[in-house]
C-alpha cells in the first residue's frame, strides 16, 4: 500500500512512499491518479477541491485550499492557508471509549523510601543558578567512579537561569527544579548553589517541602573554601545511600509516561502517534499514567481531546489552558498558528491543524483525567494535559518535572538529545529507523508497511517496560541528558 485515506471523510490521502506522477490507485473504489510526484508523507487529493474548501485529513479540517486543487495533484503549502485564529468556541459534548483488556504486567524498578517507584537508580546535581554549571560539570565529571553497584548514574543539569529574573519566571525556575530534585529516579540529588543569586538556597529548600537529609544535599559554593572537595564529600554520602536500593518486581500500572514529538513528518499521525496512543490506552487499562504536553501542538485539534475531559470541571481547566497559551502568544504579537517548523513542512506537514490532529493521535481514546500547570507532579491515575510549549527540550523537562519515569518520543526526521528521563526514541518510517540507529529505538514505520497499530502497541508496551526494568535508550547510551527552562519575561 503506497496511499492511505486516514478517515473516511477525507479529502485527501497521505503517500506511504514516494508517488510518481502518471500512478494511479483505487481508494474505497475510486480511482485516482497522481497529477504530480507526491513524497512521502505528503498529502494526494482524493478529489477537485474548490478554493475556499476545507482540507480534511484525520476526519478533521486541517486547512483552506487557496486555489481550486484537482483530484490527483500534490496538497501542500503552496496551495492551503491555515484555517486558525486566535478565538475559538468549545463545547464540551462528553464521549468515552472502551480501554483494551490487557493482561497484568510488570517491571523490575526501585521502590523509594516514601513508596514511589522508579525506573533509574541516579545521582543528579542540580544548580540552582546557571553561575556554577562549570562546578556541576566538573563534580559529575570527577567523581564518576560513585557509579558502581546499583547506582546506575551521575549527571548534572546545567541551564542559565536562577538569577536575573522576575515574577512568574522566577517562580517558574524554582518550581522546576525543585521538581526534578523529588524525581524518583534521582536515587541521590546534589543541591549547588553560588550564595548571592536570587533563588536562595532558602527559597528552594521552601519549593522542595519536605525532604529526606539522606536522599537530598545542599552545597552552597561561596560558604566554602573548595567546592569540588566539598561536593566530592556529599555525592559519596548520596552514593552510599542510593547504592542500598536494589531492583525489585513493581506493577506497570505504576509507570508514569510522559508523550511527546518533535522533528515530526506527514507520516506522525499515521504511524507512531496512533501507536503511542494505543500504548497509552493500554497503561492507563493497567492502572498508568500517561501524561500528554506541547499545548501549542493542540491548536486545532482541540476538539479531538475536550471532548474525552472526564468531567466538566476538568474541560474547563483544558479550555483555560488553550486560552492561556493563544494569550501567550498575542501578548508577544505572534500569530498562534505560526508552526509548523522547516523541517515538519519537509516532511509532509502543512499547517498547525495537520501538525495538531497527528500530535493529539498520542493521547489514544481514554478519558482525560486532569489538567496539569507547569511543572506540576501527577496525582491522578489515566490520561493527563500537561501545560507547556512545543519545544523540544522545555516539553521534554516539563513532562520529567511531571514525574515522567520515561518520555515516549516520535520523530519522522531524527533528533539526538534526552531529557534527564529516559527518553525512547520512536521512528515514524523505517528509513530513519534504519538510517540513525544510534538515535531511533523502536521502529513504528512497519505500521505504514502493513502492521496493526495495535500490533505495534503490544510491542512498544514490551519495549518500555524492558527500559523501565534497566534496558538503556540510545540517548543513554550516548550520555544525552539534557535541560531547558520555560522563560516568559524580563531578564535583569
């Protein structure tokens, strides 16, 4: 199969490989013949559409052609103009969908103290101004011989923030990090500190809330005469408490996932997307958490979510936070469908509604459970919006602050870095499985070949409890581990 109808109202149809001008092809008995060369992952009209019409793949409008587009011919920028704006009306018009019936699994992960699982055995350094990253840097790079044993790690999370900021920034700074400082991953965390920034070490040790004096240090770097002897002496201590954590058999439904895209291609929303979200849907069947972010990526799309909020309460919050975003973006004078990237066009994307609809395909079709703010930990069991940007590695953080063990990551073009969670790598077409193997590590493209999605689901659920139970991701392997802090305002 080289053509795909996603939805039956579809007006167009997506190449699984390249098309050649001159092939024809028979969708639910119609045929049609390909006007032009159509790449793969890029949309072929099913019939004329007229100037002004509606684009429609994934049963959705993803677009407005801009000119009468004959049946045959290549569907893409040059002739469709988004259809968004910056207001938009929602009504919540409740549906549900049946979970699959999935059989009890398990995983080999590290129970914590206060009762958490995880997925990693770590120590993690964590500064709170950008001023001492080179110290960070330096105290993960000299005492890596603590990793023996059961400790599986050491790495520091610079970013250059911590200082300099104000109101909701700050705030969101220090919310962050102390976030990731509870990550149940991190067997033993590192708290560094200068001694003269704004976020005090006062004020973080306040964001944390309680804390284990075993599982948690404090090194402030001007109240000592060596910094690196002094933060040496603390890891070892770290060290010693997190090599006592052995890995023990921990039910999957304690596993929180965090979902996202990037480096995405036409082929997204037909093959990992779907794939990630039947996943999802068969977590949560098992007691999981799986946790959606990118909230710009849902422009578009929204109805295909809302209309899952388990309750009216919880389709407010999700409208709220839409709204906040499309603010976000009139209050700095930018459009809100200014998206997708270079790359996403390349790949067969051509507005932000066809980018959305194939993002959203990763929440599968359980019932939202909760809205989450910036940075906020999952408490509810099921299917949970996150919010925050499109962004790579800001989504990517935010979804670990969250408490993601692991992030689900589909890309159609390839992208090398990992959040401080694991972060598994999903290719949307078996060329780029096969061409970056040091990048991609599951292979959903044999979706567009002729496997089920719900074949593919079973495979992926078996993938990642192999990586919750110590299986390394590529990013891993290669020492990827990376940080990025949502910023709004002024810096001083």
């Amino acid at each position: 199969m080289k053509l795909i109808r996603i939805h039956p109202l579809d007006n167009v149809a997506v190449a699984l490989e390249d098309i050649r001008a001159g092939e024809t092809f028979t969708i639910n008995g119609e045929a049609v013949t390909a006007r032009e060369d159509v790449a793969r992952g890029h949309k072929l009209a099913l019939r004329g559409i007229a100037a002004g019409e509606s684009v429609v793949k994934y049963g959705c409008p993803i677009g407005v052609a801009k000119e009468n587009i004959p049946a045959g011919c290549w569907v893409h920028v040059h002739n469709v103009r988004t259809g968004l704006s910056e207001s938009a009306d929602y009504v919540y018009e409740h549906k549900t969908f049946p979970l699959p019936d999935v059989a009890p699994r398990s995983f080999e992960g590290y129970r914590r103290a206060d009762g958490r699982a995880a997925v990693r055995n770590e120590l993690w350094i964590i500064p709170t101004v950008g001023c001492v990253n080179s110290v960070a840097a330096a105290l993960a790079r000299e005492n890596q011989h603590l990793v023996s044993g059961s400790v599986e790690g050491l790495y520091a999370f610079p970013h250059p923030f911590g200082c300099s900021q104000m109101g909701g920034d700050h705030a969101q700074t220090r919310r962050l990090l102390a976030a990731l400082a509870r990550h149940p991953n991190a067997g033993g965390v590192l708290v560094l500190g200068l001694g003269c920034e704004n976020l005090t070490m006062e004020q973080f040790r306040a964001e944390l809330g309680e804390w284990d004096d075993d599982r948690v240090k404090f090194l402030v770097c001007q109240q000592v005469e060596d910094e690196l002897a002094a933060g040496g002496a603390l890891l070892r201590e770290l060290a010693d408490y997190a090599g006592r954590f052995r890995r023990e058999t921990i039910p999957a439904g304690e596993l929180v996932v965090g979902m996202k895209c990037g480096g995405s291609d036409g082929l997204s929303g037909v093959t990992a997307n779907p794939t990630v979200g039947r996943f999802s849907d068969r977590l949560i069947a098992l007691g999981g958490s799986t946790v959606l972010t990118e909230v710009p990526e849902m422009f578009g799309a929204e109805s295909i979510l809302f209309s899952r909020c388990e309750s009216r309460a919880v389709f407010d919050r999700a409208v709220d936070m839409v709204n906040r975003f499309k603010d976000y973006f009139v209050s700095h004078g930018q459009v809100v469908y200014e998206n997708p990237s270079p790359g996403n066009k390349a790949g067969g994307i051509t507005t932000l509604e066809d980018k959305s609809c194939g993002c959203v395909q990763k929440g599968g079709s359980a019932q939202i459970v909760d809205v989450l703010d910036y940075a906020e930990p999952v408490t509810r069991r099921g299917l949970n919006l996150l919010s925050g940007p499109g962004n790579d590695l800001v989504s990517a953080t935010d979804l670990t602050a969250a408490g993601a063990h692991l992030i689900l990551f589909t890309t159609g073009r390839g992208t090398p870095f990992g959040a401080p969670a694991p972060t598994v790598k999903i290719a949307t077409n078996t060329a780029l499985f096969e061409h970056k193997p040091g990048w991609i590590d599951f292979n959903a493209g044999t979706v567009a070949q002729g496997e089920d999605p719900d074949a593919a689901a079973e495979r992926l659920l078996d993938h990642v409890l192999r990586v919750a139970s110590g299986e390394r991701t590529c990013s891993e392997r290669r020492g990827a581990r990376e940080i990025s802090i949502f910023k709004d305002g002024v810096v001083l």
